[in-house]
C-alpha cells in the first residue's frame, strides 16, 4: 500500500515556481531519501508533504486520504528538523508530550509512551532537563523522541544529522536505521545533502536537482546506473572519472574511442542501442579501474597517491586525461610510476554528450 | 617543537601603562556630565526639605539646615490643584488606575500583532506592518480631535476606559513593531514543530511564544510604564475631569498658587510625580540593557 502519495504537485512562492507537476509515490514502511544539493526543494517538498507550505496545484495522500488541506497535526506524521526545534522553556518531558497533551491523550497514556520512547532513545535520565541544558547530540535524540511519542504512521526527517560532528552523526545515523527496523511498518521520509547518510539508510533514494527530481532508485542502482551524468558525479566519494569521447562501429559491434584509447562495448548493457559517431561521456568509478601492467588503457604516469587507510587513491595521468583510482591500502605505489589500466565494460556507464542521459 | 612544562614565562617587555591622559580626560568627561545631569535632581530634592525662610536665602544647591518634610506631605495630602486642596495623591491613584490595565493592554495587543505579523505569515502582513509604522510617525495631536468626536458619539469620552483605549492605540505601533522584530529571530522550525505538535495560533502564543519573551515583555513595561505615566495631553484630553492623571494635578498645583509660590511644595510634589518612572529605571536597568541587547543579537 503506498503510504505517501505526491501526486502533480506545485507549489510557489509568489511569483516563484518551484514545483511544477511533481509526484512521488512511497510504500508504506519504505525508507526514501530526498537527495540533492542546497537549493534544490528537498525542505519544500517536506513541508508540502508535512502540510506546512499549501501546494498551489495537485494533491498530497497519506495512507490512502486525500489530506491536501488538512492540517499538519491532522495527517499522522511525525517531524524531526535540523535546528532540533525544542521549546526552549519546557523540560524534555514537556517537550515530548507537548503534542500529546494538545491532543487531549490521558495522562497515564502519556506517561507511558514517553517513558518507552525515552527507553528506546536513552534518554531517560534526561527528562527533567531543559533543552539548553543539554549537548547537541542529546537534544537531537530529544527531537526525534518528540516525533516518536507521537505514533504517527509517516516520520519526516529534514536533515536531522547536519548539525553534529563527524562521530555523532555516524552514531545516530545507526540509531536511526535502527529505529526504522523496530518499528516495523513506519514509512520514513529523510532528506540530506550527505550521500553517505542517503546510501546507507535508504530503501529508495530521490535523487533531485534544480527543484526536479533526476532519479528515483535503490541506493544500488543509483550508484551502479546512474540515470544522468549529474547523479554520477553526485553520488560516490571519490568521484566517478568522466572520458569525453565518440562511439566507433567495429563490424556490427560499438567500442568506445577517446585519442588513442578504445573499450569495446559489448559487455554493456544499452537502454536504447546508439548509432556510431555519437559524442559521449564514458563515466568509471575509481574502484573499477583495474591498475597493471595488462590493462586495456596503457601510458598513464602516477601523479599523486591518497592514502585513506583501507584503501588508496591513485590520480593518474596520460597527458590529456586524469583518472582516479582506487586501490588496496596495502598495495606500494609511488608517485612517477608508469602503469596501463583495466576497465571491464560491465562496469562503466555512458552518458550521450549532449543531453547527458545515460545511454 | 619544544612543549614547555612548569615553570611560569613572564609576557616580555613593559606592562602597559593603565593611567593615560586620554583616560584622564575621558572620565574627567563622565563626572562633568554626570553632574551636570544630577545637578536638577539634587536641587529639588535639597529645596523640597527646606523651610520658605531658607529658600528665600537664594542659596539653591546648599543642604537644608533644618531638615523638614512638611512640604512633602504638603504635596500628597494637601496643595491646592484649583478649587480642591487634596494634594497629589489623587491624581497619583488616578495615574495608578489609568496607568495599569493601558500598559497590560497595550503590551498584549503588540504581543499578539507582532506573533500574528511575523509567525503566521498572513497575507498582505507587511503591507499592515507598513501602514502600523506610520502611525508611529504621524504626530499624535493630529488625532486628537477625530478621537474625540469619535468617543463621544460612542458615548465613552471622558472616562477611564476611554484613556486606556486611547494609551492602547498609541501604543500599538511601537509594540508591534518591537515584538514583530523580537520573534522574526526565533527560529521558524521551532514555530513548524509546534504546529505539527497540534498547536494553534492561541496555544503556539501563550505555551511556546510567550514563555521564550521575558525580555521583551520587560522592555516593553518599562517603556509603557514610563511613556504612559509622563503622559500629559493624552490625560487631560481624554481621561475627564475625575481621571486626570498626576502630571495635569502637579501641572495645576505648580500654577494654581495664590500670593507666594511654594517651591518646596512644587519641588516635593514634582519628586512624588517621577516616582515611579525612577522606580523602574532603578529596579529594571539591568533587564532593560539585557532585553535590547537579546533583541539586538538575536533579532
Ligand atoms: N519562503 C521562501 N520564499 C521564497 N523562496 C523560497 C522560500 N523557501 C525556499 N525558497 C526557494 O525554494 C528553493 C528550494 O528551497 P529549499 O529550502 O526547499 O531547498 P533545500 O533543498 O531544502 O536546500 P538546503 O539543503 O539548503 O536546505 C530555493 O531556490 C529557495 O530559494
Ligand atoms: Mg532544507
């Protein structure tokens, strides 16, 4: 059953228009990210489905009800922001039962799912805290207890890490992923610009770009076939190596041809079978490049070597182009060495030069 | 590099010197204007504990040889304003009753229409907040007479609840615009978590809003108490003759004196009448710095 339902959305800001006609359909217990770059709609988009921001045109359906113009406490869902939004003058246990308590829930009922919820975030020895009294990381457990007291089917989450250090956000980025588990059929909404959140906690992730959304999949297949070539260079650290090259005809088969380099390309799986001389971008990502003696694509020199611990990247260069590659952490290599590169046609994505969809 | 452990490392060179004559000046500056300010206090307060024999000496920043508060309780209970001889305490109640529900008034209104304006994002909001502003420019003699035509085809001029409404719309520009710009700083994510919470406009207001506005809640009395209690046409135009605030009473005790003028009497009864303008400056200065200065880092 689909839990969230965006169906021919708009919305504008007076005369600015955002959205035009934009939908999205979310199954019930799913995990979507909304991925992209600052500026791209990812907030509006969550507000408009939290019912924050009115839509000019479309509908919004969450658990199969037309809430388009119900109110944000009416629609069972749950929100977590990235500035913690905590009422700065109640104690943490005001703070999570605010919302009960504006619902008129029985003080008994209250108390338990406070206390659970304070259980499962371990926070209960914080309760009678006040917000300003408590470590960034804590007042982030806090919110999201805030939206868990709530038993809302739907759990809305904009940038919910964004504001911690580097260790704090691992950590509650496992709690997270955690809770979704537990909690079994709670569909999950998160946006981030962090690919790392979006590739670890997603079942589905919207990738989106300019107020438009660019791909919708698993985080596999975003990162394995990647629809455009801005996802590819969104997605994956380090980034995926672009070749500006054409499609030669070998026979009746195509290779790939940049200079004197060439990658025959029957192992690639088309979406649609190009015809020959058409300008492309060959996208590879550093750990699919193969560094040798062998490879397909000799006369690279080793330019500069990133050691990262478990493995290292390697920039290398033949004049014209400078690929990354990545390698094993334990493998000796020195900058000036000469080495020839291994590609496997499975593996590479190719995107047509001009519109830069994937081919 | 070396990391030093024990062992203290004294700062090289000379201390700078901490008495320079641009520090000299600068002080010698402050007590100057310091002076000149308290110089009229402590004239009146000197000449309200001193005898008419003394003060017709001529010696006014002298101290009081023989002490007297005679002309202090002359001044509460019994100076002549015109025809009645009851002193200023009437008008000091009178001030009282007008001064309390204007100023509890006027602060809820602005509170309210500055939540409204800056959180809720009604439409056409600044173009009302444009239209409020310049009623805090127009010159308020402009309105006193329409005001009075108005209030007294509606029957109430010339009566409590009419000076109160009067304070009250007055003070609704400046209100407005200081709790407008007050909550403009507060993060709207928290205004977003409490709808989601299942607040409304009323609930938002007085559970999540008004807890965080202690500072502004203080500027704002200071600035009503104050504003209202000095206020002279405004009472004497619209409060009636059985209202008048204190300041119209002083203003008739000073004029009203037949044959000599009791300067001490004047003096007491001017003292009695700052009261409570003093009073506040002297128990919320400290507030009063910390709520501009909220206001001014976080706004
Ligand atoms: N209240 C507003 N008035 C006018 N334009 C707005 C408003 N809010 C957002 N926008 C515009 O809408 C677009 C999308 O903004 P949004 O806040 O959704 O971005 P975002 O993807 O959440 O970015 P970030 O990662 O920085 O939070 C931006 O171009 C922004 O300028
Ligand atoms: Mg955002």
């Amino acid at each position: 059953m689909t839990a969230v339902s965006v169906r021919d959305v708009s919305i504008a800001f007076g005369m600015l228009r955002v959205f035009d006609g934009l939908s999205l359909d979310i199954e019930e217990g799913e995990f979507v990210v909304l991925l992209g770059p600052s500026g791209c709609g990812k907030s509006t988009l969550l507000n408009a489905i939290a019912g924050l921001l009115d839509v000019s045109a479309g509908q919004i359906w969450i658990d199969g009800r037309n809430v388009t113009w119900d109110e944000p406490k009416d629609r069972g869902i749950a929100m977590v922001f990235q500035s913690y939004a905590l009422y700065p003058r109640m104690s943490v246990r005001e703070n999570m039962s605010f919302g009960l308590r504006m619902a008129r829930t029985p003080k008994a009922e209250i108390d338990r799912r406070v206390t659970q919820a304070a259980d499962l975030l371990q926070i209960t020895h914080l309760l009678d805290r006040r917000p300003d009294q408590l470590s960034g990381g804590q007042r982030q457990r806090v919110a999201i207890g805030r939206a868990l007291v709530r038993d809302a089917g739907v759990f809305l989450f904009d940038e919910p890490l964004s504001n911690l250090d580097a260790k704090l956000r691992n950590e509650l980025r496992v709690e997270i992923k955690r809770l979704h588990a537990r909690l079994g059929k709670a569909t999950m909404i998160y946006v981030t610009h962090d690919q790392v959140e979006a590739m670890t906690l997603a079942d589905r992730i919207v990738v989106m770009k300019e107020q438009k959304v660019q791909q919708i999949g698993s985080p596999a297949e975003i990162y394995g076939r990647p629809s455009n070539l801005f996802v590819a260079g969104f997605i994956g650290s380090p980034q995926m190596n672009f070749v500006r090259g054409r499609l030669e005809a070998e026979g009746n088969r195509l290779a790939f041809a940049a200079g004197r380099h060439r990658l025959p390309l029957d192992a690639y799986a088309f979406s649609d079978r190009p015809e020959p001389g058409r300008e492309v971008v060959l996208g590879v990502r550093p750990e699919h490049v193969e560094p040798g003696a062998s490879g397909v694509w000799p006369g690279f020199t080793i330019d500069i070597v990133e050691p990262m611990g478990a493995d290292t990247v390697v920039w290398c260069s033949d004049g014209t182009e400078t690929i990354q590659v990545r390698t094993s952490g334990t493998r000796r290599v020195a900058p000036g060495e000469g080495l020839s590169l291994g590609l496997d046609a499975a593996q590479v994505s190719l995107f047509a030069a001009d519109t830069g969809e994937r081919l | 590099m070396r990391s030093r452990s024990g062992g203290s490392t004294e700062p090289q060179g000379r201390r700078p010197r901490r008495i320079t004559a641009g520090r000299i000046g600068l002080y010698a500056f402050l007590l100057t204007a310091a002076l000149f300010f308290l110089l009229p206090l402590w004239i009146m307060l000197v000449t309200s504990l001193k005898p008419m024999e003394e003060i017709r000496l001529g010696n006014i920043v002298a101290l009081p040889a023989a002490l007297t508060f005679e002309a202090w309780g002359k001044a509460w209970s019994s100076a002549c304003t015109g025809l009645a001889c009851d002193g200023i305490s009437v008008g000091f109640w009178n001030s009282v009753r007008i001064l309390v529900p204007s100023v509890i008034l006027s602060i809820a209104l602005g509170a309210v229409n500055g939540y409204a304006l800056s959180l809720w994002r009604i439409r056409g909001a600044n173009l009302l907040f444009g239209i409020l502003l310049m009623g805090a420019f127009i010159p308020y003699q402009v309105f006193l007479y329409p005001l009075v035509r108005i209030f007294s085809a509606v029957g109430v001029y010339n009566s409590l609840s009419c000076i109160v409404i009067v304070h009250a719309i007055f003070g609704l520009p400046t209100m407005t615009l200081l709790f407008r710009n007050y909550y403009a700083g507060i993060p709207a994510d928290l205004f977003k978590a409490a709808r989601v919470d299942g607040g409304g406009f009323w609930t938002i207001f007085l559970r999540v809003i008004l807890p965080m506005s202690t500072p502004m809640l203080v500027v704002a009395t200071i600035l009503q108490v104050t504003g209202i209690w000095n206020d002279f046409i405004l009472g004497l135009t619209f409060a009636g003759r059985e209202n008048l605030p204190m300041t119209v009473q002083l203003n008739n005790i000073v004029h009203s004196t037949q044959g000599e003028r009791a300067y001490n009497v004047d003096m007491a009864a001017t003292m009695l009448a700052a009261l409570v303008p003093l009073a506040v400056y002297f128990v919320s200065g400290r507030w009063f710095v910390r709520g501009i200065a909220a206001g001014a880092v976080k706004g």
